[in-house]
C-alpha cells in the first residue's frame, strides 16, 4: 500500500534499490568482508553506474577516486588499479561458483570493461533430492538427443552460410586477468607478434598494434573497434597463470554484427608459450585464409626457437613501448640479454638497433654514437634473414642519414616495402621524400602509413613534418591537436605546438605551450623551448640566458645542435647558426636533413656556407 501524497518509485529506481540492497548483502559474506579496499573499489564502480556514469569509468578515475593517487598518476606506468580490479573480478567469479550460486542477483564485469553488469535471475523451487536422482537419466538422454539436433542443426547452417571474406584485422592487446599484472609483458608480446605474424601476408590489411593498443584495459564495442580502426575482424585475448602454467585464450570476432568467427584455448607451461604462440597464428591464419592467399606455413613466424631469447624479447618490447628514457634504456639490455642468448635471433638484432634509434630521438645518446651500433645489428638480422623488411627499412634511414646518400637509401626504402615492411617504414620514408621537396610523393607514403596505424603517434608525427616543410601550418596544427585528442599529456605535440606557433610569430601560444613541455619534462631540449619562446618575443638576452643553460652538459641528454641553431638564427645571431649547423652535420643528426626546407633558415639561406652545407648532406639546390 502507498503512502498518501508519495510519488510511485519508477523501475529503475526499484531495481537500483534491489542493486544497492543486494551489495549490501554481497560485501557482508566472509569472502568480501575481509578487504576493505576491495569492498570500496566494488560500491564505487556500482554506484557509478547507477548514476548513470559508466561511461566516465577509467583506470585513472579509479586510481584518483578510490586509492587516492595524486593528480599524476600515470595508469601506464603504475599497475594498482589492473592488480586490485583483477583480484575482484576473481573473487566475485569464486563467489558465484560457490556461495552465491543461487542470489537472485549477478553483478559481473565484461571482459575488457571496469563497468558492472546485473542479471536478474529467477529463483525456481528445486525438487526433492530423490526426485531429481530418478529423472537424471532420462534428463541426460533427452539433453543428449538435443545438443546433438541442435549441433547439427548449427553446422548445416555454417556449411550453408555465405563466407564473409576477411580483408583486414586487429590484434586488440590481450588481457592479462593475473592478480599482480606481472606478466603484462607477456599479454603486451604476444599481441604485438601475432599482429606480426599476420602482417606477413601482403593481401591482408592488419592494422599496427600501435593504434591497438589505445583500446588497452578499456570496455569498448567491437562495432565501435571496427568503425575506429576501419577493420573487418578483430582478435581479442587472454592470458592467466595457474600455478606453474599459463591459460591463454583467444578468438576472432567480426565487426560489423560481432559474430564469433573462431576461438580457442590453450594450456601451456612458460617453455611452451612459443609453440603455443605459433599455433594460435596458424589456427588463426586457416580462419582467415581464402582463395589465393598464402597459408601460414609460408608465414615468416618468430625468429628463435630458444624459450629463454623469446622471453627476453618480449620483456624488452614492453619496455620499448614505454618509451621514456629509462625504459628504452632498460629495452636495450634485455634485447641485447636475448641476442647473446639466440645471436640470429632477428626480431630482437632488430629491437636493439629500434632502441638505439629510439635514445637518439629522446636526445639520450648522440646520433654518431648511437647510429653505428645500431647500424650493426641492422646488418646482422639481414645477414640472417635478406627479406625482413623492418631492418631494411631502419637500415634505409642509416643510409640516408648517416650516409646521407639518397640514391642507395631510396633503393632500400622501395625493396623494405616489398619485403613487408609496416606502417614505421612508410611513414619515415615519407619524411625523407619531403626533406627533399617530393611533397607529393612523401603524402602518400604517409597515408598508408596512416591507413595501416590510424591511430599511432608514428605516422601522425612524420605527416606532421610534411605539412610543416611544404609549410602548411594549419594542416600541420590539425595534425598536432589530433595527437593530444588522443594523450593529452604527451611532450612530443605540446612542444611542436609551441615551435608552431612560434614560426607563425604567435609569441603568447608559443610561450604557453613551451614553458609547459620544460615544466613538465625537463631537458636540453624543452631548456631551448624556454629559448624559443624568449625568441619570438623578442627578448634576445633572455633567450641566451635559456641557451647557454641548455647547452651545459645534462645526465639527462646532449642538447641538440641543430635546434639550438634554430633559436640562434631566430635572434638573428647567423655566425652561431652556421656554427652550430656544422657541428650538427659532423654529429650526423638526422634534422640536418631539414636543412633545405627549415623555414628557420630563411634569414641565412643565401650564404654560401649554407648552400655549402647543404650540397655536403647531400641536398641539392
């Protein structure tokens, strides 16, 4: 009976009250009452979807909102939401496969997802112990005549199914459900292989895992993955240890209507997770397969057969994809750990050159010191293996910018293509076009770049450098406000923002967007940012003040000739500029090779030192 004058409670206001009163009850039984942090992290995220706010639920809200991290917490690079959410989700799974067998409530989270689901179930009087002995076997027979009608039934039904054919796919990055989060590594690598594995068939579009990796620890429709990515099938995963083994689980799901295409899981010891690995490629690679295209057989699969090399590697790509300064530096020891373990292992010949490159750009190492170590083991890996189009790829841009000799280099950028070589290649292939006025050329390399890693920094980055060598400002803008849509706080589009805005003399835009990249990340180089900006203003002796600062040696890296000569020439000191321009090229930095399209030059162009410079790089006027 209701109360006079009440307002009749709606039902969604019911069923919310059922939900709250049903947790109370959950986080009563013995097995939730012993954790406090667990029982907060639960009520959080199911008050929050009762508010209606799931869609706000993410690692770093959890993180600041109920363990209490502190503005910077980083997800990334910090595990305790993954371990602290991956222990609910197990008690919860051990609560309903006993205790909570028959509560009329379900709270589960979907896979991929930190947003709480509720089934309502019916509860239905069970029958007597002896009545239910007595029925078993009929009830058996009759479930066995049915499971067999309706297993036929289904396969008439795929025999007689139109083949949707398969012309592109992603590797979304495999889950690791362990409690700790101590084998992200091993999730992270083999996604990161089986997107390699795959990508050796030249008939199949597969999208980078670069770009994947965005949907990392996120509850995302596959629709949405399909729409975002512009793929047709996506392949999703698991691994969790059990005991001394690892349960790796995985399927293949169409994106248009999430039609299950395959699955499968598998058993493996640490020892095993190599074969494991190829089989899943080759079970995955026969669902793919169609008329003409190659079988995995002629795949070019992991590169060692050495178990204790595989999983250095993959330790050493996790590191990779850090990338910070400490944890390219760390990559490096374990690539070159699984080098002395397997010395033709080529995946890892190639990691080990990726990161040296990689300390290069992050202004860790000197390009003259880095580059030659790196070049080696290019050679290595393509002595062992002639048709790895990654190596001749990274090998193309030695030649080029150490060589500096474009003939070869175009050479070996055009044969790494055909070899195979991914979205990386093509995009710093067009980079080198554009360094060379081929604007045209160098737009297209980075659209299939771009096509083949929509949403990775890479090629965002070298199709940026195309916009602002043929000077396309606001195009190159568009491109930088893309990447921050994308991570907000990454260093690398904030400081490019402020030298854009710099070059088009928006001295205030400028001074914002550097003074917060040296904030944020102190160095030589975000030091010379301080420069810059001081520059644009006009404040000649602030911005020497910012030089000389930047140019004192740093145990965080080496200042950069080549941008320190940038704000030399914007103060209008030209002897410096060119100084420092020499010294850049006897470095073998590659900006060396923007030499001939910098708008920065334009005051000291015509100097016949510049021009000579220019013809050493090898830029012809």
């Amino acid at each position: 009976m209701e109360t006079p004058g009440a307002t009749p409670a709606s039902s969604a206001e019911v069923r919310a009250n059922a939900i709250r009163g049903y947790l109370d009850q959950l986080l009563a039984s013995p097995l939730f009452a012993g954790s406090a942090r667990r029982a907060q992290l639960l009520r959080y995220l199911v008050e929050r979807e009762l508010a209606g706010e799931g869609e706000r639920i993410n690692e770093y809200a959890i993180g600041v909102d109920v363990f209490g991290k502190p503005d910077s917490f980083d997800p990334r690079l910090e595990s305790t939401v993954r371990a602290e959410f991956s222990r609910l989700r197990q008690k919860l799974r051990d609560y309903y496969a006993a205790d909570g067998q028959a509560d009329r409530i379900c709270i589960e989270f979907p896979r991929r997802s930190y947003v709480p689901a509720f089934t309502f179930r019916e509860r239905e009087p069970g029958p007597h112990p002896e009545t239910r002995a007595r029925r078993r076997w009929p009830v058996l027979l009759a479930a066995t005549v049915i499971v067999a009608a309706a297993a036929a039934l289904v396969a008439v039904r795929i025999l007689k199914a139109p083949r949707h054919p398969i012309n592109s796919i992603v590797v979304l990055p495999f889950e690791n459900l362990s409690p700790d989060h101590h084998d992200d590594y091993l999730a992270d690598g083999i996604t990161e292989e089986l997107t390699n594995d795959l990508a050796q068939s030249k008939d199949l579009r597969v999208v980078a895992r670069t770009s994947a990796s965005i949907f990392k620890g996120k509850a995302v429709d596959i629709r949405e993955v399909g729409r975002r990515l512009n793929v047709d099938t996506a392949i999703e995963g698991s691994i969790e240890p059990q005991g001394g083994r690892i349960r790796i689980t995985a399927q293949m799901n169409r994106t248009s209507d999430g039609y299950h295409v395959w699955s499968h899981s598998y058993d493996a010891s640490a020892e095993d997770v190599l074969a494991v690995q190829e089989e899943i490629s080759r079970s995955i690679a026969a669902a793919v397969a169609g008329p003409g295209r190659k079988t995995v057989d002629a795949y070019a699969l992991d590169s060692t057969k050495n178990p204790q090399a595989h999983d250095l590697y993959l330790q050493a790509n996790y590191q990779l994809s850090l990338d910070t300064p400490d944890s390219v530096k760390q990559a490096l020891a374990l690539f070159t750990q699984a080098t002395g373990k397997d010395p033709s292992y080529v995946n890892a010949l190639v990691g080990t050159a990726r990161s040296r490159i990689n300390l290069v750009h992050l202004t860790v190492e000197s390009p003259d010191k880095a580059f030659p170590a790196a070049r080696e083991s290019l050679e290595k890996a393509l002595q062992v293996d002639p048709s790895c189009g990654e190596a001749r790829g990274l090998l193309a841009v030695m030649i080029a910018s150490y060589d500096w000799d474009w003939p070869r280099a175009k050479q070996e950028f055009r044969r790494a293509i055909a070899d195979g070589a991914r979205a990386p290649t093509r995009a710093l292939f067009g980079a080198m076009l554009a360094m060379r006025g081929r604007f045209q050329e160098a737009h297209a390399q980075v659209r299939i770049a771009a096509d083949l890693d929509p949403l990775g920094p890479g090629p965002r980055f070298d199709e940026y450098m195309v916009d602002l060598l043929e000077r396309k400002y606001r195009e190159a803008k568009e491109v930088l406000e893309g990447m921050l849509e994308m991570n907000p706080g990454a260093l690398v589009p904030h400081y490019l923002l402020g030298e854009l805005a710099a070059a088009e003399h928006d001295c205030a835009e400028a001074d914002k967007e550097l003074e917060w990249s040296a904030r944020k990340f102190p160095s030589p180089l975000t030091k010379g940012g301080l420069a810059e900006a001081a520059a644009c203003a006009g404040q000649k002796e602030k911005a020497r003040a910012y030089l000389a600062e930047a140019a004192r040696p740093d145990k965080a890296g080496y200042a950069s000739p080549y941008e320190l000569a940038v704000i030399y020439a914007a103060i209008g000191d030209k002897e410096t500029a060119l100084t420092l321009l020499e010294k850049s090229a006897e470095g073998k930095e590659m900006q060396i090779l923007y030499l001939k399209y910098d708008a920065s030059f334009d005051g000291i162009r015509a100097d016949p030192r510049f021009i000579a410079l220019e013809k050493r790089v090898g830029l012809e006027p």
